[in-house]
C-alpha cells in the first residue's frame, strides 16, 4: 500500500510531495499531462513562501533562477512603495515564472524519493476505513492510505468525493499568452504604459534574453468554453481597441485565458481524501497570490498527514488543515475580488480606487493591505490570547545562526532561551534548541513544523499541553 497519493503534478502537489517525502512518507504522484506545461499562469513568489522554501533549506535555489523586485503596486496595481521594515528577511517578490517553480518543486521531491507518474488520470476512486482505492485511466488500480487532490480549479478529485465548490462564476475575462511583437520595444512601452493609465488588466512586457513578449489583454466578454484558446486575432482585435495598435503580434508561443471566477470547496476533507490548491479554492489572479496559496496548503497539511501515516498523530490534527486554510483562502478569495472592481474602468470603481490610492498613502493601510498579499500577516486561531500564538516566525537571529536553518528536517522546534524546559519525551519529533536572540519577546516558544507559534511561555504543564495537542503522546 502506499502511504499518499498526491492527484495533481503542479507547485502545490509536488511541494507537498517534497512535505512527505521529508518525513520518509511513500508517495506517488498521479499527474494527467505526460509533459510539463509552458503555460505560465503565476509569474513568482511572494515572502512567505519563500521563507517556507528557507525552512526547508532550498529557498537558494529559487532565488538564483528568479529575479527579485520591489514590492510596489501589488494591490489592484496601486503604484505606492512598499512599507518600510516589513517583517521578513524576503521583503521583495521573486520574478520566476510558473514552469520554473514548478521544476525546481519537482526536482526537489524526486531528490527526496517521490515518484512521478506523468500520463496518469484519475477516473474514480473508493475509500474504506483503512485507505483508499484509486482507479485511472488506464484501467489499473492503486491503493493507499490518503489521497489529496491538487489536481486544479476542475479538480477530478473534488467532483468525485461529492465535494460542492460554491462561489461566483467569472464575469470578466483576460487573454494572456507570450509572443513575437512587430515594432521595437522602445516604441511599444509609451503606447503600453499609456493605456495601463486606466486599463490595470492590460500590459505588454518584454521576457528576458528572448524576442518573446508577455501579453495580457481584457477579453471582449466571457467564453462558455473555458478549454478554448484565444487566436491570435483575439488578441489583435483588443489591443486595437484598449492600446489603438496590435503591437505587430505573432508567432504566438503559447496561449490562454483565465476569469474572475471565486469558488472554494465546501470542505477540504472527505474521510481520507483531501483537496489542496486550485482544487480547494479558485479566485482573479489579482496580486499573483494564487500559486503561493497552493504551496502554503501543502506546507501546513504535509507534516500533519506524515503524522497520520506514521501513528503519532493527536485526536483533531488532520482536521487543523481546513480549520486553518479555509479561513485563509476565504480571505484571499475576498481581496482578489475588491482588487477586481477597483481595476474597472468605469466611474464608481475608479472613484473608490483614488479613495483608497490617497488612504495608501498612510503607513499602517500600506501595511496592511501589503501584508496580506504577501501572507505574512496569517495568524491561525489555535485558542490563545497570546499574541504570537497562531502565527508564523520569522528567521530569528540566533547566536549560532537564523532560525531556518534549525528548521530544514521538518520537525517541531523548541526554541528556550533560558534552556529550563524539557521536550524529552518527544524528542523523535520536536527540537530542544537552546539559544538567545533580542528579536523574541518571549522566554521560549514552539513551533510547529510549519513555522506557526503553537506555544509560547516559561511554564512545564503548558508547554506539555501543547506538545501534546500538536505532536501527540510522550514517549
């Protein structure tokens, strides 16, 4: 039997086959293309998924294939600077596009020893109280004890496990695709910046080292048939109509289109089968969040799964994932869609746009609306008044070095500044790290294997409460 099958070969899937795998978990991922896709629908990350790819030792990797940019204009493309000392070590977006994370994920998880099935579709499956039946396309049959969908906004998954995706279906449409322009691009960028000065869903923009060129376009309406492309004179005929030119475009090297929908699963658990990324929740690409959801799902279900596989897992922990992850895709679902409605063009949006374009201007709204974007801002309701209890940590300067680097095996950290608290008899899960740092305003806290504050304290009988309630019995 394997221990999960993961239905979905995509950033979220194979970041949460990287999870498992760190926790020797056997997993086979079921992906339904026999390629990688060149389709690039996310164009990078944000700080709190870097930071999750620095607990785990490979953040260099994606900082040295990407390009870093300021974080300005990420909410509903408001062109003000990002707040100054935001807290995290990665204040910047990483440019890398989709295909690129995606490969470095993959590669991560096959270093790891997962296995990668391209070519394989999902067509059913049936569960029982020791683990679940999957049956593909191909007429053969696997067998394991979990299985998580990521297999997208479709998810086959999700439809199979009776799973209701309740929401808003699109009502505006983009048309995006990388291609050849036939004017030089020192002749372009005035036209484009031109009509970006009240179309934010319009851009033109050059892809390093190559003559191809990123377009996005507003669609001239919805197509009931979201599986069909765009023609290259779709796109002409919009940029005629937003820019006043079509730019020359040709050779088109890839194209899409994508909508405003807003849908999230009813719940993210059936039994033994889960849903994590697209599958679990779609919403407007506005503030590039959507990818960097997907991976953050998977960081906080895999360490809790690896704990169900592996028997120590306490009464309620695979329950967490959706306690914790809906209320975080719900409110990303509700910011994408306000970015949406303060990018129109017509006069009551664009007057509460140059409402909020002045209300940005006050540090603390900066903040606030920056940090959600970026996630570094979550705080998980774990029943605590104590503040930092909930949320994640950042890379703390310790005296033998961050934080992080403490972090890399995937297990809990017990991080005592004083070293008069004992984690002992759950040692084979959770740190004893001694050590100080002036950026921690507590005597010593834990942390899970996600990097959230589950404690926080100087007190025995409190701390064995919560390595109790998040790594289970003493051994």
């Amino acid at each position: 039997m394997i221990d999960v099958i993961i239905a979905g070969g995509g950033p979220t899937g194979m970041m949460l086959a990287g999870e498992l795998r760190l926790h020797g978990v056997g997993v086979v991922v079921l992906e339904r293309d026999p390629e990688p896709t060149e389709v690039v629908r996310a164009l990078g990350l944000h700080a709190r998924s870097i930071e999750v790819l620095d607990q785990r030792g490979i953040a260099d990797r994606f900082l040295e294939a990407g390009t870093t940019h300021p974080l300005a204009g990420f909410f509903a493309g408001i062109d003000k600077p990002a707040p100054e000392r935001l807290d995290t070590k990665y204040p910047v977006v990483l440019g890398l596009p989709q295909p690129h994370i995606e490969r470095l994920l993959t590669e991560h998880a096959v270093e790891a020893g997962a296995e990668i099935r391209r070519g394989s579709t999902v067509t059913a499956f049936s569960q029982d109280d020791d683990g679940v039946t999957v049956e593909l396309a191909d007429g053969t049959s696997l067998r394991a004890r979990y299985l998580v969908g990521c297999d997208g906004g479709r998810s086959t998954v999700r439809k199979l496990a009776g799973i209701d995706f309740p929401g808003e279906p699109s009502r505006v449409e983009t048309l995006l695709g990388e291609m050849e322009i036939g004017v030089p691009w020192e002749e372009a960028l005035p036209l484009m910046l031109e009509a970006r000065k009240t179309q934010k869903r319009f851009g033109i923009g050059p892809i390093g080292g190559t003559a191809t060129y990123r377009v996005i376009v507003p669609a001239e309406g919805v197509n009931e048939d979201r599986a069909v492309k765009p023609s290259l004179d779709d796109f002409r005929e919009q940029l005629v109509k937003i820019a006043g030119t079509d730019f020359g475009v040709h050779s088109p090297r890839w194209t899409s289109r994508f909508g405003d929908a807003t849908r999230q699963a009813e719940r993210y658990r059936s039994g033994r089968v889960f849903l994590a990324g697209d599958a679990a929740h779609v919403h407007p690409p506005t503030g590039g969040q959507g990818l960097n959801l997907g991976v953050q799902d998977a960081f906080n279900l895999g360490w809790k799964l690896a704990a169900a596989v592996h028997g120590w897992a306490p009464e309620g922990l695979l329950d967490s994932y959706e306690a914790e992850r809906h209320p975080v895709a719900e409110e990303v679902l509700n910011n994408t869609r306000a970015q949406i409605e303060l990018m129109k063009v017509e006069p009551g949006p664009q007057s509460v746009r140059r409402l909020l374009t002045e209300l940005v201007q006050f540090e603390e709204v900066n903040r606030y609306l920056i940090e959600k974007i970026i996630a570094v801002s979550v705080r998980y309701d774990l029943g605590s008044e104590n503040d930092l209890v909930g949320r994640r940590i950042g890379d703390l300067a310790l005296k033998r070095g961050g934080l992080y680097a403490q972090m890399h095996a995937g297990r809990g950290v017990l991080l005592d500044q004083a070293g008069t608290l004992s984690a002992a008899g759950w040692a084979d899960r959770v740190d004893h790290v001694v050590d100080v740092t002036e950026d921690l305003d507590a005597p010593a806290v834990l942390l899970r294997p996600d990097g959230h504050v589950a404690w926080a304290g100087e007190d025995q009988a409190g701390l064995e409460r919560e390595l109790t309630r998040w790594f289970g019995t003493a051994r």
